[in-house]
C-alpha cells in the first residue's frame, strides 16, 4: 500500500518541471536509467541541476 504525503503533493503542486511517470506495474523503476538515480531502485527519486550544472540526486 502507498502512503501519500504531504511532501508528494507540495512537490506536484509547485510546478516542479520534468515529471516522469514510472510504470511499476512494468517494473520500470528497476530499468538502469531510474537505478543511476537511485541504485535502490525507489521511488521517488529527484535529479535536481543546479546553474552551474552540477546535479544533486535525492531519493527517499
């Protein structure tokens, strides 16, 4: 079961830009491109770019 929190919806409510929707039924989350971000491979997880164009990833 998922718990939704309030940090989901303030994250989608802000405007965040680039929104993937991952396909957990197709078990998408464990394709290379979701486990660079998060070796884990969970969800979610935020590649976030700076100005300088250095990348912070943050997943929970």
């Amino acid at each position: 079961m998922a718990v939704k929190t309030k940090t989901d919806i303030t994250l989608y409510t802000a405007g965040t830009p680039v929104v993937h929707p991952t396909k957990m039924i197709d078990n998408e989350q464990k394709e290379s491109w979701v486990l660079e971000i998060n070796p884990n491979g969970l969800i979610p997880a935020i590649t976030d770019t700076f100005t300088n164009g250095r990348e912070t990833r943050v997943s929970h």
